[in-house]
C-alpha cells in the first residue's frame, strides 16, 4: 500500500480527502478550487500566520469573522476549526508538494502559496512548538506521527477523512474529521487491536499452489544457467521441498 501511494506521488496525483482550497481533477491531481472564497481563506490564514502577530487559534477565529468556511466530503460547509487550520498550515500540499508514505513529490500541482509565506509559517510554529510547556507537542501533526503501522495508509469508513493515531497515554486511531470538530459519527478503535487485525490479515495472504511451483522452477532454471559451478543440489531441492 505504501509504495501504491508513493507511485501515485510521483504521478502528481493525490491520494485522500482533498485539502481545502483544492478539488481532484478527472486525473486525479489537485487543482484550485473553483469557489473563490476557498482559496482566499487559505491564503488569508498563511498572511495572517506569517506576521507573527496570530496564533492558529486567532487565525481560526478571523476566518469565520470574515464569512469563510470549511468544506465538508458530503458537499456541506462548517466554520473553521483550530485543528483543521493547524493542519493546513503544515500541509506542503499548498507549495505544490504531495507528501505519500515518507516521500515529499515536489511541484506536483498549482501552489496556492508562496516559499517565502511558508518558509515563515513553518520558522513561527517551530520556534513556538520548543517553547511550548508541553514539550513541543502544540500542533496536529506533532501528535498523530507517533509510530502506528497505519499512520498515512488509514481513512474513515463513514466520511473518508484520514484516520490520526493519537496516543495519551493509549494509543488509537480517530477520525480526524471528528476530532478536529467536524460532523462524523465514527468511534475511535485502539491502534493495536487495529493493527493485530491488519497483520493478521496479511499473514493469511499467500501465492497460489501453482504460482509457487512456477517461481521455484524459473529460480531453478537461472540458477543452474547463470551459476552452475556453485549449485549445492541437495541444499536446493530442500529449500524448495520446504517452501512447497
């Protein structure tokens, strides 16, 4: 799965709900919103942010001032939310990158902000995130990154936003819609219940019979063509008597 959303990555396609200010074109890549007003709220929260002057919480409060509001998966509209918009101003998504699986696919789509603007975002949350008393834990991003065999693969079965793994102290995975104060009615699951599901899962995937036996013979063929001064026949046709 994870090298799945790598591959669609390097094609410059998205892959999850789309980030405001955003619709997923027929191609699967990110383009500007069509409705105005989402661009402007994205682009007025960075403004905003990068004077210095705001914090994610006054940002999220000047927004829904102003009119703006956030778009929901089923085509309806909420107010801001101060995780939605600490979450937006840590998506790379808005200087054209697309981050899949621990890669960063850069120039991936149209920007709807510039280097400079999120180069002093990113300088303001870090530099606020080591003062904060809770040991820099002051941002989204920071909390649902803990380790979590899911983390960037999950997404909620009822709404299809992504799935956080949040630990405090136990560890589980949320809705972020839900926990970011959006509508879902989607309860949270705990990670390791949820992983042993998916690692179970996986384990009782195997080749077909005849798929194994084709492989063995192809490995067997090039081995004797390529390598035949070093076979160790015995050793071989044990190895192969127990994988079949």
């Amino acid at each position: 799965m994870r090298d799945t959303r790598r591959a669609e990555a390097r094609q410059g396609r998205h892959v999850g709900p789309v980030p405001v200010g955003y619709i997923r074109g027929s191609d699967g890549k990110l383009q500007p919103a069509p409705h105005a007003p989402d661009r402007e709220a994205v682009q007025v929260g960075f403004q905003l942010y990068a004077t210095g002057n705001e914090s994610a919480r006054t940002v999220t409060i000047k927004l829904n001032e102003a009119g703006y509001t956030w778009p929901r998966p089923d085509g309806t509209r909420m107010p801001f939310h101060k995780d939605g918009v600490v979450e937006m101003l840590q998506n790379p998504v808005y200087i054209g990158h697309i981050r899949a699986a621990g890669q960063m696919i850069e120039n991936a789509h149209t920007p709807l902000i510039d280097q400079a603007t999120w180069e002093s975002v990113q300088t303001i949350m870090r530099e606020r995130a080591t003062k904060s008393p809770f040991g820099g834990r002051s941002s989204v991003t920071a909390i649902r990154h803990e380790a979590g065999l899911l983390i960037d693969l999950a997404y909620c079965a009822n709404c299809g936003a992504r799935l956080w793994h949040l630990c405090n102290p136990r560890c589980y995975y949320r809705c972020s819609q839900r926990a970011s104060g959006g509508y879902c009615n989607a309860r949270w699951g705990q990670a390791g219940t949820h992983d042993d599901l998916v690692l179970a899962a996986l384990g009782r995937l195997s080749i077909p019979a005849a798929w194994q036996k084709q492989a063995l013979e192809h490995a067997r063929t090039i081995i004797e063509t390529e390598h035949p001064a070093h076979i160790d026949h015995a050793a071989l046709e044990s190895k192969c008597t127990k994988m079949d």
